[in-house]
C-alpha cells in the first residue's frame, strides 16, 4: 500500500522581477512537489510602485513534502533574499492532512 506524503503550502509574495529567479533556484530542492510563479499587483509590500497606487508582485506557490518543509522554506528565503532586502513576504500553512483522491 502506498502511502502518500503530509503537504505543506509555502507561499512568497515577491518583487515581480525576483519570480523567475526563485522559481529557477528552488524548483530542484529536494522535498519541492509542485512550484508555481504568478503575477499580481500589490498596494503596500513594495516601495516601487509602476501603477499609481499599485507595484507589480510575484506570487509563488509551492506544494512540500512536510518533512521537508523547513530546507524548502530556508531555501525560498535565500532565494528571495529576505535576510537583506525588503522585498516580500513568505509564509507556511500548517500540514495539509486531507487530499482528494481519485478511484477508479
């Protein structure tokens, strides 16, 4: 019987220029299921901001093993440099311990 892994959701918000790069840094980390880079419009993380009111974000979306969930956290926060720069937010959600599963 196959068991499946405990998931966590870790999510940055992020100057926009900065996505692709984290995408590209933390895509292999070991323990990363699934990573995802969207864009978004922000009115109060970033200083810069290109539409009036608004500064255009990254949204990034990564499903985890949640055993690995603190090398995959430390490594989106290097990857977004928020131990030097003021440039988003990165947060975790607890363990996600229900999924749906498909039978046939």
């Amino acid at each position: 019987m196959w068991i499946k892994p405990m998931l966590v959701e870790i999510g940055a918000l992020v100057e926009k220029n900065s996505g692709q790069l984290v995408l590209q840094t933390v895509k292999d980390v070991d323990g990363v299921i699934c990573i995802t880079v969207e864009t978004g419009r922000s009115s109060d993380l970033f200083s810069e901001r290109q539409f009036g009111d608004f500064g255009e974000a990254a949204i990034v979306s990564i499903l985890a093993d949640s055993s690995k969930k603190e090398d995959v956290f430390k490594s989106l926060f290097e990857a977004c440099e928020l131990d030097s720069k003021n440039q988003g937010l990165i947060f975790m959600t607890t363990d996600i311990i229900k999924t749906a599963e498909r039978t046939s």
